[in-house]
C-alpha cells in the first residue's frame, strides 16, 4: 500500500484502510473488560488452574526451546489430538488458538465477496474474520427455542456456515437435528465450533464420516486451561483440512504452547475430565441457586450460564464494585440484555450469587 507523491493513497488503498479501520474497531468493541477483579468469571476459561504435567512442560523446557524455532505444522500436537478425538493427524490441523482455525478457514474457502452465515447471538469474531477476510456476513437469527435455523441457512445459500454448539454467549446446544439439515441442505463449507464440547453430553465428530464439507474446531483454552498459550485446532476431512493449514502457514503454535499441550493432552485427561465434572456439577447448582433469588438463567451444556437481566450495565458495575468480574451483553437479539457468568470453584460462584441477590432485592 504506497502513497502517492502528494501524500495521499489510492482509491483502492483508501477502501482497504476504511476496511481495517472497521476491523480496528469492532474488534476493539468486542474486547471484554480486562480491569483486575478478585473474582473473574467473565472469560469461560478454566478458573481450576492448570493442568500439571502442561505445567511441568513448560517447567523443564531448555533454553533451547525458546531460542529455536519450533516446529512448522506442530506435528507432536496433531498427533496428541488425533489421539484424544480417535481420528488420524491428516484430519487435524492446528493453530493459534480456534480464532486462528476459523479465521484460516474463512480465508481458505471464501474469496472477496463471498459470504458467511452465522447465528445470532453467536461468537462474535465471526463477522470481524468475514470482515477482515473480505466476506460479507449474513447473521440467521435463533429460533424461539434459540435452535439454528434451518430455513435461514437454507436461503442464505452461504460460501461458509457456521454453527457454534454449544453456542456462546446463550450456552445450549443446538439440536442434532437442526444441525444435520443445515449440513445436508448447504452446497458450501459447514464449519462447527465446538470449543464448548467438552461440557457437553455430545457431539458432532461422528458427522465427520458422512459429511466432507464439514470442519469442527475446538480449542485448549476451556476446559484444558491452556488459553494464555493459544491452542486450537480443526478436525476435518484430510483434503479439506491441507487447505486451511495452506492458509493457516507455518509457526502458528509456539514452542512452549506445543510442548504444554502434548503433556495435557497424554498425561493431563484424568485431570481435565475431573475438573470437567465439576463444572458441570457447579453450573447446575449456580442455575438452581440462580433461580431462587429471582433470576432466570438459560440452559446451558457449556462452561457458563447466560442470565437476561434489565440493565446488563447497571449489573455488571454493582458486581464490579464488590470485585466481580462478568461478561455483560446489551440488546442481544430475541434475549435483551444478559450477563454471561463463567463457572468455576464453588466458592467463586457462592460470592458471586451473593451479589446478585442483593442487587436483584
């Protein structure tokens, strides 16, 4: 991108850094409230800690594995995720955390212009990487019952669908079905983000077998507690998944992310599945207690709950003030707006239940 001599750029130039400056911006709006707070359960990360032998790894790692390289396409971390989903290191591609994955494979399957269809409310990079990539974005709002809409997908005849089950920032699952006549109604990439999966009673991996137009992306920022190190990962058929590591390129998973993530993935699932089981057991007695004091939280198969309230705003700033970290939404569509609670070590959740009741009384 070169000025010209009088200073000024393009026509062409002038409409890429419009677009960059949008880009800028929406990502700036979609950045959570980073304030310290003496309870933060505002990110869906693991608030157990992290895994040991991940730790150990990054403990014991030499010198070497900081000044070096590290490896290209992360190989030893295809190969411990092959493992832990049951499929073989040709359906695996790695990244940067999901962002990076989905970011990669919007790039990889969609040329300027192209579109991507996404639920709504849904993660809300989807349309910034459609942005960033070029693509127009097409939000299909829920169902009533917050299911992906078939019939929207169906007449937004999208390059890319995208699903996220379960979803965030609403924490259900869609339905098995409604995700299966999205799959088999679309002509394009079917991508389904599943960082939320392990929370949940199922999934989507066996679709993979019958539907080479799909992709699953899944990260170890959730329930493996590694989400300062960003790790993620795509599983896929093995044509479709050497297109989005060409788009992907090299270096994506630094040295120290790749040695943790091996050791959580081969030493650390006891550990995970245990903590895994916690939290599923505190967000239902969050929801519970949730509802005796007033509030209606919405279902959730995920690592969080989502709670309409009146003023999300006025809510998240009564939590901050006792040191209370959550996620507010304003004006999500067909829910209005909510607070997305993380969950975590009971004792967390008690202080934070605390609050809320006083604020609701």
């Amino acid at each position: 991108m070169k000025p010209s001599r009088s200073g000024d750029f393009g026509p062409a130039s002038r409409v890429a850094l419009d677009v960059a400056r949008d880009t800028y911006r929406s990502i700036s709006l979609y950045a959570p409230n980073r304030a310290p707070a003496a309870i933060d359960l505002s990110d869906n990360t693991n608030l157990w800690g992290v895994p040991p032998a991940a730790l150990r790894a990054i403990a014991d790692a030499a010198l070497s594995t900081v000044t070096r390289y590290p490896a290209l396409y992360a190989a030893d971390v295809k190969q411990a995720i092959a493992d832990y989903v049951g499929f073989t290191p040709d359906m695996v591609v790695t990244g940067c955390g999901s962002d990076d994955i989905l970011d990669s494979t919007i790039r990889a399957f969609g040329e300027a212009g192209d579109t991507v269809a996404y639920p709504d409310p849904s993660f809300a990079m989807i349309p910034i990487f459609a942005q960033m990539n070029g693509l127009v974005s097409i939000p299909i709002p829920l169902t009533s019952s917050n299911d992906a809409d078939v019939n929207g997908y169906v007449s937004a005849n999208a390059t890319i669908s995208y699903l996220c089950s379960p979803n965030n920032p609403t924490g259900a699952s869609f339905t098995r079905a409604a995700i299966e006549q999205v799959i088999s109604s679309v002509s394009g990439i079917v991508v389904i983000d599943e960082a939320y999966a392990e929370f949940a009673s199922w999934n989507c991996l066996d679709l993979l077998a019958r539907y080479p137009h799909v992709v699953i992306t899944r990260t170890l920022s959730k329930a493996f507690g590694l989400a300062g190190l960003r790790v993620g990962y795509a599983i896929g058929d093995p044509a479709v998944v050497a297109e989005i590591e060409k788009s992907r390129g090299p270096y994506k998973v630094n040295a120290l992310a790749q040695r943790a993530a091996v050791a959580a993935l081969t030493y650390d699932r006891t550990w995970v599945e245990e903590h895994v089981q916690e939290a599923v057991t505190n967000r239902d007695r969050l929801a519970r207690a949730l509802v005796a004091i007033g509030l209606a939280p919405m279902p959730s198969d995920s690592n969080f709950i989502l709670v309409p309230v009146n003023d999300a705003t006025e809510w998240d700033r009564r939590l901050r003030d006792h040191g209370i970290a959550v996620r507010p939404f304003n004006s999500l569509p067909n829910i209005g707006d909510a607070l997305r609670i993380s969950v975590g070590p009971w004792h967390m959740l008690e202080q934070c239940i605390d609050v809320l009741g006083s604020v609701a009384r």
